[in-house]
C-alpha cells in the first residue's frame, strides 16, 4: 500500500458546500521500500535574509529555499545495506501539501546506529535534497 494511507473522515463544520472532508496521513508504510521506519522529520531548508535601512529597521526580508531535509529513524535490518556519509537514498517525501508525496532521492548527510538492552538496534539518517544539486554516490 502507498503512502500516504488516508482515512476520509467526515468533519462537523459546514462549508460553502456542505460538510468538508478531511483526508488524513497515517504511518509510515512505504515511505522506505522494504524498511519498517519508525519516525520521520522532513522540513524545507529555508535561510531568512533581512535587509535593513539606514534607521536599523527591516525594509526587506528575503526567504531562501535550499530544498528539503529529512530526518528518518528505522529498525536496524543487517539485510539491508545502509547507505554511508556521502551516498544516495531515495525516499518517499512526505513534506508536498496534499496527496503529493513523491519519490526523490536524498544526499546521505549522516547515519547514526542506536542500540539498548532488549530492544530493538535502530539507524536514524539525516538526508537532504539540495534544490540546485543533484544527490550523487561520492
């Protein structure tokens, strides 16, 4: 099943056109082929640039979008060959508004192993996609 998994509920408020529906995202299935991910962390790379005149107050304020960024923290599987500092991951983005999740692949900044007493060993991956980079294997 794709991601994401939507349950239409019908809400109480009444619209232009009557009760509104809300399609919400549940879990995290299939966000990671074939890897059960516990927890994801997207969020768009933006740099705020002020401009200010000659009195120290902003006159202009400048959003920089740099492109996304992806935290996903996973059940370790040692089948499964986990991409090192430098390398490439492809991974269903769930940041887009709407139904507009859609494969990309991201730039492996960091891969981090966790591990405690009985319980599972878990890999949390900071990843990004750089809006004018394309993500390569170093």
């Amino acid at each position: 099943m794709s991601w994401p998994i939507n349950f239409n509920i019908t809400t109480q408020f009444v619209g232009k056109s009557g009760a509104l529906p809300i399609l919400l995202p549940w879990g995290t299935d299939g966000l990671l082929s074939g890897i059960i991910v516990k927890t994801v962390r997207a969020s768009q790379m933006i740099s705020e640039v002020q401009i200010e005149q000659g009195s120290g107050l902003t006159v202009s304020d400048i959003l920089i979008n740099d492109g996304d960024e992806i935290e996903f923290t996973c059940v370790d599987d040692r089948a499964y060959s986990w991409p090192l500092a430098g390398g490439v991951v492809t991974f269903l983005n769930p940041q887009p508004n709407g139904t507009g999740a859609t494969s990309e692949n991201y730039q492996v900044i960091n891969n981090n192993y966790t591990v405690a007493r009985k319980v599972e060993g878990e890999r949390t991956v900071l990843a990004k996609k750089y809006s004018l980079i394309t993500p390569v294997q170093m």
